[in-house]
C-alpha cells in the first residue's frame, strides 16, 4: 500500500461528503480531482519519478494538491519552511537538487537566482485546462514521498527521507489511539510545511474521512472566533498556542471546551502550569505526544487513561523505545538516558548521507529522558543545545557561523534564555567591535525571523574550558 491507496479510503469511499473548508466547502472528489489535475500538470512539464520539487508556499489548499500530486506520480515532495529567506533556501537547493521551486510572486524575492521557478499564480492560471484523470505511478510503500530539512547539531541542514510506508505507519497510528472518524472537525492551523501540520494533520484527516477547516496560520486574536463557527472536535496546537488561548475568555473557553472532544500538543515541551491552567478554562487535558522530523510520532499520553503533566507518555505502537546511558547500557527506571527508537515509523535516512543512518538501525535521537516504573516516559532536554521556540527548532551553531561572519565579531556564542510565551528564544553573546543594530539586520534578511537572536550582549570573551569548548552555562544572564 502507498499513500495513494490509504487516501482512497476518502477520495473513493467519501467522495461526496465535504471534506475541508478554505475558501468554501470543498468534497474528497473535489479534492480527488484537484490532485489529478496537478499531478497531470506536473507530469506535461517532465517531473518524473524520483524527481524532487521543492514547495515554498504558505497554507493554502494548492499546498495540498501539490503534495497529493507528488504522492502519485512518485515525485520527492519537499516542503521549504516559509520563514526561511536566501541562506536556508540556497542550501536545501543545493542539497536536494529539485527541477522545479514552487512559491507566490511575494515570496519569490527570497528565492536565490538560478534554478527554476513556477509561481503559484502561475499554475493557478492553468491547472484547470489539464485534465482530472487518475496517474499514479508509485507502487512500492518503502518508496521516498519526502525529504524534510531539519538542522543538526553542526548547523547544517540535513534532509530526512520519510517513505509512504512511515506516513502511513503514523497516519494508522494517530487515527486508532487518538480514535479520529469521520464524526471529527479538525481545526488545523499549524503550517502544513512541517510533519506536525502535514504527517499529522493532513493524513489523520484524509485517512479518517474528517471535516477540516485549514487555516493560513494561527491568529490568536481570530482564533476564537474560528472555533466558534466551525465548532471543531480536534485540534492539534503547539505549547505556544495553547499559552495564548488561556487569554480568551473564561466563557468563551468553556464553550469551545464543551464542543471539543480533543486538543493535542507536541513539537516542544508543554509546561505543567499550562495544562493545569487550561483544563480549567476549558474543561480538557490536553493530551501531550512526542515526535521528530525524522520518526514522526514516537510517544504519546493515552486518550483514555492518565495524560501525565509534564510526561510525553508511553511509545505508539510498533515504536521501540530504548533509554540508553552514555556507555550504551539500559538506564533503569527513574534514570536519566538518552532515546533511541526503531520502528515502522523511523526515516529511510538522510538525504545523500547515507553514512548518518543506516535503514533499520536504533535511531539516536538526541533527546534526554526518563522512564518511569510504569512506562511513562518524561523528556529532559536536548544532549545538545537544541533551542525550541513556539514550536520550532533552533540550532545555535547555524546563528553562530552566520554572526562569525559579519564586520567586528570576533567570536560568537547563541544560547537559549526562557521566554513566557515561546518557552525559550535565543541570545548572542558577541566579543568584538560590532554595531548590534547592524547584526540584528543582517540576520532579518538572511535568517529566519525566530531565529534571529533576542538581544546581542557584548562580552570581553566566551568562557571555555582548556580545550576551548564554549562553557555557556557561565555566559552572563541576559536582561530583556
């Protein structure tokens, strides 16, 4: 089975019943036909099979249909964080060598010159003449459907290569412990380039026969108002979401609270206080789960049973789960060990980096945790130095390298510092002669805007220890 096959459950067996809601109502059929019109474009410009595309787009219902497209003619879809600006975008250019980068005419300006281009209002002026017919050519479930960028430790961006086989390993998985049916509505405003909006998302969605409404973004002063009228069952949301809905009125809260059977959290840690308080308002635990570009979900709190604050719960199914030591030994119960995983679910490997990860190994994860007598496992942190702001991941040494270059640093360190609503943000720690006005600008236009540092505090020179490692822990507390 392919990805393909698992949608049919939807496109064939729901093809009239509404399916999302954008810019109107539109059914599976609708949806069926969109995908086959765009997969016949794509095909009438010569992207074949084992080609990539590049997708640099906002939400939008094309962000779909190019995806689904993708999914059948067995192209390599690979979505471009729409945040990211001429540096990000030049390297996963190089990197995954796409025939073609798909985005508007706003944000084409961001693209680096060379390369093909096709805007979206280009293809919307022509999708239509080409025909709805069915062309799927993808029969293998281990094929590679995408490759999604996520930063390692060294700051260079890596492609992890997610096959049918782990969406759809994730997709049954999601819609059978979360029990999500067709009687669900599915708020989705998470952005649709990343695994939490798309693996999540999209395929619990089409996989159950849901309705969902699709959102550019979240808009927390709009997203009242949205769960008012679309009275949905399911959300799926990041800790910094959940931080800004404890704003919203305590009856307004109770309401939403009153027709939801489900609201999700993941992508970084949701403090306790925050569950607690919200369960409050809205009368839900929110049901806290674990997952990584490169694995999908791993971990989830059950949705019947205990939904542990703090914890990201027991392993899905077919998830193994080992919590190793330094040496490589099994942490006991109530130690502190690092995760490695394998399962149905764990990536291919990484994008012309075949030396980073063997197919079927224990994957190391870089995330520190303790497991508990009863199987609940509760995340400690990164073993490296992982920022995550409102739901993203941030990799210093990326802002370090970028800051080494420009006029007057001499050296550079980027550390995370706690943030009431994004839980962290990251701060430079600069020695030279530098004009901290002009870094921040250099890093508006080449940096994505979370990760460009909070302030810029001077320091005569970086503490290390006698082999030169950056001791971050004595950098000087930063004051906003």
């Amino acid at each position: 089975m392919t990805l393909p096959d698992l949608f049919d459950y939807s496109f064939i067996g729901r093809r009239h019943e509404v399916a999302i809601e954008w810019d109107r109502e539109h059914t599976f059929g609708d949806i069926d036909d969109r995908a086959s019109r765009m997969a016949n474009l794509l095909a009438g410009r010569g992207v074949a099979a084992g080609d990539r595309i590049c997708v640099y787009l906002p939400n939008c219902l094309e962000f779909i249909d190019l995806f689904l497209a993708a999914t059948r003619l067995g192209v390599i879809f690979v979505p471009v964080n729409v945040l990211y600006r001429d540096r990000e975008i030049r390297h996963i250019l190089a990197d995954a060598d796409p025939v073609a980068l798909i985005t508007t005419a706003e944000l084409q300006v961001h693209v680096p010159p060379g390369g093909t281009v096709w805007t979206l209002e280009e293809l919307r002026s022509v999708v239509e003449e080409f025909p709805a017919t069915r062309r799927v050519a993808v029969t293998d479930g281990e094929a590679p459907a995408a490759i999604v960028y996520t930063s390692g430790t060294t700051g260079a961006s890596k492609g992890a290569v997610l096959t049918h086989n782990n969406f759809i390993a994730n997709a049954v998985n999601l819609v059978t412990c979360w029990q999500i049916t067709a009687a669900d509505r599915l708020l989705l405003t998470l952005p649709l380039f990343h695994v939490h909006g798309l693996g999540n998302g999209v395929h619990a969605w089409l996989l159950s026969g849901c309705r969902m409404r699709l959102t550019e973004r979240f808009a927390h002063e709009q997203a009242a108002g949205w769960m008012g009228e679309f009275a949905p069952t399911l959300f799926f949301g990041v800790p910094t979401m959940y931080v800004r809905m404890l704003e919203w009125p305590a009856a307004d809260a109770a309401a939403i609270g009153g027709r939801m059977r489900l609201f999700v959290s993941g992508s970084a840690p949701l403090p306790a206080p925050v569950l607690e308080e919200f369960r409050g308002l809205y009368g839900h635990t929110i049901l806290e789960r674990y997952g990584m570009s490169e694995t999908l979900m791993n971990i989830s709190n059950p949705l019947y049973g205990e939904r542990r604050p703090g914890a990201v719960g027991l392993p899905l199914p077919g998830v193994a789960v080992q919590n190793r030591r330094p040496d490589g030994t099994m942490a006991a119960d109530g130690e502190v060990g690092e995760l490695f995983l394998r399962g149905p679910n764990v990536f291919s490997g990484y994008w012309r980096k075949p030396e980073l990860f063997t197919p079927g190994d224990w994957f190391r994860t870089g995330d520190i945790a303790v497991r508990a007598a009863d199987g609940y496992y509760t995340l400690q942190g990164r073993r490296s130095d992982l920022i995550i702001s409102g739901g993203f991941n941030i990799y210093p040494r990326e802002i370090e390298e970028f800051l080494a270059e420009q006029p007057g640093v001499t050296e550079v360190a980027v550390a995370g510092v706690p943030d009431a609503r994004r839980g962290e943000v990251p701060v430079a720690y600069v020695a030279g002669e530098f004009d901290a006005g002009a870094l921040a600008e250099a890093c508006r236009r080449h940096l994505a805007s979370f990760k460009i540092p909070r302030g810029f505090v001077p320091v005569e020179k970086l503490p290390r220890t006698a082999l030169g490692k950056v001791q971050k822990h004595l950098l000087p507390r930063w004051e906003p």
